[in-house]
C-alpha cells in the first residue's frame, strides 16, 4: 500500500518498489533533466484518486465566449528579438493526460490557461487571454473603450489590442483603468494607449496610492527580486513536460518593453462610483491585500463584477516567493467580505479577474468569493492557533490541513500559492522569522555551516553514499535538504550537485504549485549548467521608471547601493540644483550612511551640481560617465569634482545573476 506523506496530496513509495528505478551518474546524463522515478510516477498517479477530474465546469467557463485564436505568428520587439511566443505552448493540450513529470493537477491548470485567443464575456465586455501572463479586458464604452489593465509590456498589449480590432469596430481608447500596483497589469500601458485619439492624455484611473506602489515595491530590492523572479516563473527553464509548463496564474512572463505613464485620476473614497466614457462603475477599493494598491470595482451597464487579483483560479500568495512584503492576510478577508456585502445585492451576470477566465452566475460568484475568504482566513485562523499552542512555523507548516470543503474547489489548489509557505507567511507576518528557540538566535551561516554539518556526518563522501540510498528511498525532500550543506561546503562536489538536482527534480515533477516547480527545476539547471543569462524583463529599472520615479524614492535606492565598508571615514556634502524639478537637495555622506533633504544646502559643499533628474539618475546609476555628461552640456560642476567621482566609486553596482543554490 501507498502511504500518506507529511505533505499533503503527495505519497512515499515502500522500499520495494522504489527499488525498480535507482540513481545513476553518468556524464551523459549529467546536464540534462532526468525521467519521474518510479516514486515520482506512483505518487502524480495518486492525484487523480485525491481529485475530482471529471468535473469541466471550469473548462467550459475557460472556452466560453471563443472568437478567434491569438496570432501565433511570434511577437518580436523593435530589435526584432522575440518577447513571445505562444507556439512554445503547444505540447499543453486539453486531450492529453499529464506526463509522469509533471502533477496531473498542476497539468489540468496548465491546459486551462492555454486556452487562448478573443473571447466575449457578455456583450461590451471582451478579453484577450493567454497573450501574457496576465488578461486585457475591454469595456467598449460609449465613444470608445475603456481598457482594464494593460498586460506586461507594449509589444503583448500593442497584439492583444490588434486581435480585438480584426473582429469588432475600431474604436480610439477612451481610457485605461488599472486594477493594482503589479507590473503585469500596467507594464504594456503605452501599448494600449497609442490606439487612444491623444495617447498622451488618455484617461488613467488608479487606485489611492499606486504612483508612489508601482514606482517603489521593486526599485530598493529590484535586483535580487528579479533574480528570484527567474526562479519563481522558471523564465529559464525550456517550455515541456520536464521544464516549464504554467505560472500557475497564468502562462508564461513576457519578455516585452516594459512602460508607464503617470495617472491621471485616484479613486481614493473606500466606495466611489465613476462615469467613464458613459459607462458607470462602482468601484471598492481593497488596500494592502495582493497588492499595496488595488481596487475592486462593479460596471453597472453590463452587470460585470472586476475583483483584480484578489480572488481567481488558485490559492494565491500571502508571501512571494520572489520576495516582497508579506501581505495582511485580513485585510484580505475583510476585501473579500465587502465584496459580497457590497455587490451581493446588484445584479451580477458575470465576475472577471486579473488573471484566467471568467465565472458566470451571481450564485457561483458568490460561492467563489466566500469560499475563498473562509480560504484564508482558515489558513490565517489556524496557524495563530497553532503558534499560541507552541508550534514553529516549520511544524505548523507540516500539520496543518485544509477541511475537505475548502481543498476540494479547484479553484484553492495550490498553483501559485500553497499552504505551506503562505502559513509561514502568517506566522512570519506576526511572529517573525525567530521560532523562539534559542538555537536559532544566531546560526552559522550557510557556507560555514554546511562545511561543519558534512565534518560532523563522516565527510562527504559518507553523506553522498547515504544520500544516495535515500534518494532510491524516494526520501527526495531530505536528500535535498542533506546534500544542500555538501554543496555550500564544496560546490566542486559535482556527484553531490548532480544528486541534489535529481531530487530537486523529482521534487519539482510532483509538486502542484508552479512556483515550487519552477524553483526546483531552475535550481536543478543551475546546479548542473550554472547560471544562465536571464530572461524576462529584468525588473522596472529603465528610463520610463527613472522619468517617473519621486526623487526621494530614487535617493533612498542610491543609499542602500553605498558600500557602508568602503565609505568608513568619508565625509562628504553635495549640492545639487535640478533644472527640471525647479529645487535643489543637499546630500551628505557620513558614518558610512548617504543622507538629504530637499530645498536645503550644505554651507560648504566638496560640490554643486547642476543637473536634470534623469542624467543625475543616470550617471549616479553607472548608466553615463560624469565627465562625457558635462562635456555634452548636461551637467554643469563646481568645487571639486574628484570629491563627487570618489562618492560614485563608493557605490555598488549590482550583480543580476548572483548565485542561489551554490556559494
């Protein structure tokens, strides 16, 4: 018999049968992904006992409305290098059951976003899905159209908008409504916005607070974000049955030009209704859940409830993997509960979100909006119970389970999200990281304590035969997490690299949350190949971030970019006059810490710089040379100018591909 593990919806194998596939290492297969051992085959076969796979509702939601198909003809940017390609997607199809590498469950979500192209939602309300990792919606207005969100990058946007055209009328863009603070929702804004009759003052309608979120959430930790960012939608990995097959929200991340244009209007009541283009919307606005900044909002001419990315087709995330704030896990319920009390009483035909297909029938919204509510806030309920009870994170992470009512809806499956890691968000959230056990006051660090974890087990080459015998065990999550200090001890151990990215791959091919998936399999390419180029679009840090971001914003990501051991005993003063901004900053170095304040100035400055804000950004950023800047005209220095060139000298450029699972 098969034997329930401590992870919920996966299965140990006995020794016996495990046995039918044992480990090998040959140089041949060395940097290539492996087959699904037989562990990995028994345990994806289980989930569809665990499952109820004949139910389609959700497939017939997802095809509902069809039109037209994308333009499979790839979208290339100006450089003619291609930003997507839905082609790559093609192996996903509705007919075919999952690999062995890939969970049945993860595969059936996979099958669901690939359904692509035109679709209609109701008459006037139109969406273009799969075109990105997130969905363009139109409203057709009363002298154009009213666009919800605006995908990742203009090249997505600029398509998804010509699919529209080739099948309804040509209507200019009358304004562009965007639901929160995430750049998958904005990034192609100039995309949609050329189609407007005045692209440069077409209607913006935001949130409260989402200039100052969408500027800010990625720009201090930008480059590792985006680093981890590779990991979390596998932008490295190759779309197939053993690489990348779903971002679990949705399909791939574009790899486009990323765009924005400042807004033009905040809905800042927590209930504010709007006229747009003749159409009425009843917008809700839902701080501090999935994003800072982000709102709900019901068009009443269509009877269309818009619930951003607060509710969809997953469990979604109270942490992110790639990093970021941990969310307020009530402050999600309490959204979702204002929705139902709020729109509970107009007449709802249809809910459309953020990302995947839309839900039909007020009644089925209703069941989707409160069952995900009672979805979080059990996990939130929960894990404070268990930790009052003295249980760490990492013990209530295994313990806890969600009731049958809630775990069975297709809709709270773990493809982006999981209960595992969104419980040690919850906890993280109120506790901290610390588990209140001394031990783990101050630990070594990874390096050092790798070296120390692999002298105390008998060297490595015991710990790798053990680990080998537990990896033909299928013990695949401690072969991981055993073979992880022989690495960071010696990452010249190729037989323990190559082991620990057999098991990160077994890990992977079972795991029903694309992001774990994806972390797994990109770890198990790095560990065998290193680290690659990265794709994607590399974070928000370009010159449309730079023309739009607050300068005390930009002052305090230069700060933490100062190399606090190299700046020990400089003590510096700058003015710095802005010609564009029409004020001046004073900023000083001192104890190794970069301070300023605008509209003041040091009585003896080492420099004054008279400067425009983007090339002060772009020189302080390593982007242009201070000297070739001032030769062009566009800086204008007095005082000492080595005094400043020593200042730059002192900041960090950061590396993009910094290593993950080595040293």
């Amino acid at each position: 018999m098969l034997k329930k593990s401590l992870i919920k919806g996966t299965l140990t194998v006995p020794i016996a049968l495990s046995l039918l596939v044992s480990p090998t290492f040959t140089k041949a297969e060395s940097n290539k992904p492996m087959p699904a051992s037989s562990t990995t085959i028994l345990a994806n076969k289980a989930v569809y006992d665990e499952l109820n796979f004949s139910d389609v509702l959700d497939f017939e939601n997802a095809h509902k409305g069809f039109i037209a198909p994308l333009n499979m003809s790839p979208i290339k940017n100006a450089k003619g290098s291609v930003v997507w390609d839905s082609n790559q997607y093609s192996f996903i199809k509705q007919d075919i059951t999952a690999a062995h590498t890939v969970n049945p469950s993860l595969w059936r979500q996979a099958q669901l976003q690939n359904i692509s192209g035109l679709f209609k939602v109701v008459d006037g309300v139109y969406q273009v899905r799969g075109q990105d990792l997130s969905v363009l919606t139109i409203v057709e207005g009363k002298t154009g159209l009213i666009i919800l969100d605006a995908l990742s990058n203009i090249e997505t946007a600029k398509a998804a908008m010509e699919l529209y055209f080739e099948h309804r009328p040509k209507k200019p863009v009358s304004a562009i409504v965007i639901s929160h603070s995430h750049v998958d929702h904005f990034g192609g804004i100039k995309g949609v916005a050329e189609f407007a009759a005045d692209p440069a003052n077409v209607p913006i309608i935001v949130p409260t607070g989402f200039n100052e979120e969408a500027l800010s959430e990625n720009i201090l930790l930008g480059t590792i974000m985006s680093r981890r960012a590779g990991y979390m939608f596998g932008n490295l990995l190759p779309a197939n049955e053993k690489g990348f097959v779903t971002s679990g929200i949705g399909p791939g991340l574009s790899n486009g030009t990323f765009s924005y244009m400042p807004p033009t209007e905040e809905v800042k009541e927590d209930v504010q209704t709007m006229e747009i283009d003749g159409i009425t919307f009843k917008f809700l606005l839902t701080p501090h859940t999935e994003a800072p900044a982000e709102m709900h909002y019901y068009i009443h001419d269509y009877k269309t409830l818009v619930v951003a990315e607060n509710t969809g087709h997953t469990l979604h995330n109270i942490y992110t993997l790639r990093g970021a704030k941990t969310r307020d896990t009530l402050k999600w319920v309490e959204a979702l509960e204002q929705t139902v009390d709020l729109y509970g009483n107009e007449e709802v035909d249809v809910m459309v979100t953020a990302h995947s297909w839309p839900i039909w029938g007020k009644a089925q919204v209703l069941d989707q909006l409160k069952s995900q509510r009672d979805l979080y806030k059990y996990i939130h309920d929960q894990t404070i119970r268990l930790a009052n009870l003295g249980y760490t994170a990492d013990e209530i992470a295994e313990k806890i389970q969600l009731p049958e009512s809630l775990d069975k809806v297709w809709a709270n499956r773990g493809y982006y999200g999981t209960l595992k890691h969104n419980v040690k968000a919850v906890y993280n959230y109120y506790l901290g990281y610390f588990s209140g056990n001394p031990s783990d006051l101050d630990p070594l660090a990874q390096e050092e304590a790798g070296a120390k974890y692999v002298q105390y087990m008998g060297g490595e080459k015991n710990v790798l035969k053990q680990a080998k015998q537990d990896y033909t065990k299928g013990e695949y999550r401690w072969v991981a997490q055993v073979l992880k200090h022989v690495v960071m001890a010696n990452p010249n151990n190729k037989q323990a690299k190559d082991l620990l990215a057999k098991a990160y791959e077994q890990l992977g091919y079972t795991a029903e949350s694309s992001v774990w998936r994806n972390f797994y399999l990109t770890g198990a390419q790095e560990l065998r190949n290193g680290v690659a180029d990265s794709k994607g679009s590399g974070g928000m840090m370009n010159l449309d971030t730079l023309l739009n971001m607050p300068m005390d914003d930009f002052l305090n990501f230069l700060s933490i970019k100062l190399n606090g051991t190299k700046a020990e005993n400089k003590n510096l003063a700058f003015n710095v006059k802005f010609t564009d901004l029409n004020t001046n900053y004073m900023i000083t170095l001192g104890n190794s810490v970069v301070n300023y304040k605008e509209g003041k100035s040091a009585s003896e400055p080492n420099t004054t710089i008279t400067i425009d804000k983007v090339s002060f950004y772009l020189i302080t950023l390593g982007r242009e040379d201070l000297d070739k800047m001032a030769a062009a005209g566009k800086v204008s220095i007095s005082g000492d100018k080595d005094s400043f060139k020593e200042f730059l000298s002192l900041l960090d450029q950061f590396n993009p591909k910094v290593n993950i699972v080595t040293p």
